[in-house]
C-alpha cells in the first residue's frame, strides 16, 4: 500500500504535465492559478516550482487547513464530501480569477478527488442547506460518482464547464483522477471541461435516490426550471465557450496499481491484476473478490498477490459508522475464515480517507472473526447489518490509519495469498 501511495505522489503527477503548462504559460501577458481538491497543496507547489514566472492571481481550496503553502497564494478551507460555507467562499473566488483571465491571459486549474465538495459555488436560488441536504441524501441512498455529479453540475455556477467558461483566456487544466475510466466530466464535476448530462439527466438522478419529498423544493423547482430552459445548461461538447480550454489527466489509479505491483514482485510474489474496475455495493463487490481468492488460493501457487482498484457504494441502512472500503473489508471477515490458505486483504482509499471516518480503510484476514470472537465482539455480520465496519476494525486493532496523503486516485485492494497451508 506504502508502494502505491508513492507512485500516485500529486506533485510528481502534476510534473508531467508541467511542459503543456510552461508552453502556454510563456506567451501569455500573465496567467493564473485555482488548485482545488485534496491533493490541492502539493499540486500548487509542484506546479509553482516548475513554472519560471509566478501568477498573478493564485488560490488553493482543500479539507481543512494547510501548511506549506507557498506566499502570494490564497488558501481556502472547504468541505468533505458535503459542501460548507468554505467551499462557497473558494467557489466565488475561483469565479472571479477566472472572470479576472482576459483574453491574452491564461487559467491554469490543478485537480483532484474532493474538488466537487471543495470548490462549489450556488446556482441561482440554491443555497447551502439545499446543497448539503441534496449530497447527503444521494450519498447515504448509495449514488455513484456519475450519477452524483451529474446533480451538482446542474446545482452549480462553478462545475460542467462553467469555470473555464468563465475566463476569457486561454485555460489548461491538469487532472489527477480518482474517477473509474477516468472520465474528465466526472472528475471534480469536470469545472473545465464539456457537460454531456442534461437537468432532465440530473432530475433522473432524484427519482433514482429518493423522489419527491427526499430532497428540497428548491432543488426539484431549479432542475424544472432547466428542463423548460429558463436556465442555461451547462456548455455541451463542441462548445464555443470551451473551444480555448484543454484538460489533461496527468495522474490516475493505474499508477498506484503500478507502484504496487513493481513493490509485490521486488518480494517475490505473482501478481495478477484484475482489470475490471471494482465497483458497485461494496459488500456485493466483496463476494467478486472473495471468488478470486478462493480460485488462486486453491492453486499450488505459495505466494501470489492480487491487485485491483475501483471506488464502490455503500447504501446506509444502518445506524453505524464506517466506509466503502471497510465494508468490503467487514464482508469479507467470515468468509475468509474458511478458506484453507493464510490470506491478507487490505482496502483502501488512497485520500487516506474512508467514508466519514479518520481511517483510510481496513485490513482483514483469515484470523479477523476468530480474534474477533476471543475480543468479546459479535459476528461481522451483525456490524455489517449496522453499516458499522469502522467500531468492529478498532476493537481489534485493523483499521487503516494514514492521515490524509495529499494525493487520490481512488481506493485500492491488495490481496497477499500465501498458499494453500496456513503459514
């Protein structure tokens, strides 16, 4: 996990596209910074230090506060994964440098996972409490990312292209993406890029998640208003608006995946990476994984490592606390028990950060249910009925605690298999 995190470093990422950023950077009469998300510091920093001339306008907007910001740039506080007052004052801001980019000038924007939250500005009528009221209810009902950002684009001023829109400019945007498939209008709700959803796509979403009477008035009266188009939508592909805009994904989970399997095969092991994204329910992803180790684990190999990578759903019915990856961790618990091989599974969100906890994810194998029992706790079951994998993970001491890593490319499982006799 340690290997993976290293090899998806933000400032490294955001190195590679350096180059795209200079050039443009270099015929400009001056140009301007909005770095938001959670790898928004190292992001600026990498940036700031590779570019010759400094900006003339510069902001970071990331969870909680910051150090090593360099001088000259405006910090921002915002909110995780829910919006706060923090994310409204950085959204207005970016609004404004970005309206502040004239025509010989250019925006360069740093992003990453967390920005959608971080960085929010209100359409018009919506507030805050609408806002949060709305991310709540469609995080708790179990929408994935797609279907997420697909409501707040349509809630805001500042994503689905309407921050590039904004500046007059030249805008270069660089990404590092914690999205499946690495889509560039769902990554922090695509503020540079072209908006293929519709408000009829994000009422959809509403009717999905809940309907009437799960989510403000005011959020049902703005989508219909947009539907009947009383409100502009967000610039489509072929857009004038976004014809002097570019985006470049320049970080993703495939070069954490890649950092894990160099350090895997340093030890000694085989390593098989599963290609398709996990992704779903994560107690329904967890069985997908558990049929993988139970065929390798049959196997004569001894020590073979199993990678894969994804971002999963938890739909909350239960009172309890916890997060995608230590569910797919809790679900995995009993069954693990029974398979006749020492095997070691981790989950874990490389933001450092798991659902609405401190814990970064789990670490589960094939002796958690019994120390499980011997601590007094009930079966996993029972916590995972409660949504409450993080309380059963700390009695016994297997939570994944890193603090927040300054990067996100998503959440990553390493499986380490050690043969069929238990070692």
């Amino acid at each position: 996990m340690r290997a993976a995190l290293s090899a998806a470093d933000a400032g490294a990422c955001v190195a590679r596209g350096l180059p795209a950023v200079e050039q443009a950077v270099s015929g400009a009469r001056r140009w301007n910074l909005i770095a938001a998300g959670k790898a928004a510091v190292p992001m600026a920093v990498s940036c700031l230090a590779g570019i010759s001339r400094p900006p003339s306008l510069a902001m970071t907007v990331s969870p909680g506060s910051q150090a090593n910001v360099p001088g000259g740039v405006e910090v921002f506080a915002g909110g995780h994964p829910v919006p706060t007052a923090g994310s409204f004052a950085a959204g207005r801001r970016a609004l404004e440098i970005a309206r502040a980019t004239a025509g010989e000038d250019v925006l360069v924007v740093l992003l990453s996972g967390g920005a959608s939250a971080l960085l929010e500005y209100p359409a018009d009528g919506v507030t805050l409490d609408d806002l949060q009221a709305t991310t709540s209810r469609l995080l708790r009902a179990g929408a994935d990312i797609s279907a997420l950002n697909a409501v707040r684009k349509h809630l805001s001023a500042v994503k689905g292209g309407r921050l590039a829109s904004a500046a007059e400019g030249r805008t270069v945007a660089l990404a590092v993406s914690d999205v499946v498939g690495d889509d560039l209008a769902v990554i922090a709700s695509g503020p540079t890029v072209a908006d293929p959803t519709t408000y009829g796509d994000a009422l959809a979403v509403l009717g999905r998640f809940g309907g009437t009477g799960s989510y403000p008035r005011t959020i049902f009266e703005v989508l219909s208003e947009g539907i009947r188009g009383v409100r502009p939508d967000t610039p489509k592909p072929g857009s004038a608006e976004l014809a002097r805009a570019a985006t470049l994904v320049v970080g993703a989970q495939r070069d954490a995946l890649g950092g894990a399997r160099r350090e895997a095969l340093s030890r000694g092991y085989e390593v098989c990476l599963e290609q398709v994204p996990v992704t779903g329910e994560a107690r329904v992803a967890a069985q997908s994984l558990l049929d993988r180790i139970r065929s390798r684990a049959a196997a004569p190999r001894f020590r073979t490592c199993l990678l894969s990578g994804g971002e999963t759903t938890v739909t909350v019915a239960g009172t309890g606390k916890g997060g995608r990856n230590q569910e797919l961790a809790l679900a995995l618990a009993g069954p693990l028990a029974g398979i006749p091989a020492a095997v070691v599974v981790a989950s874990v969100g490389t933001d450092g950060i798991d659902g609405p906890t401190d814990a970064a994810g789990a670490i589960v194998d094939s002796t958690t249910a019994g120390r499980a029992r011997a601590a007094g706790l009930a079966d996993p079951d029972v916590f995972l009925r409660d949504n409450d994998a993080y309380a059963y993970f700390r009695a016994i001491g297997d939570l994944v605690m890193t603090g927040p890593t300054g990067t996100n490319v998503g959440d990553i499982q390493v499986v380490m298999i050690l043969g069929k006799e238990r070692q």
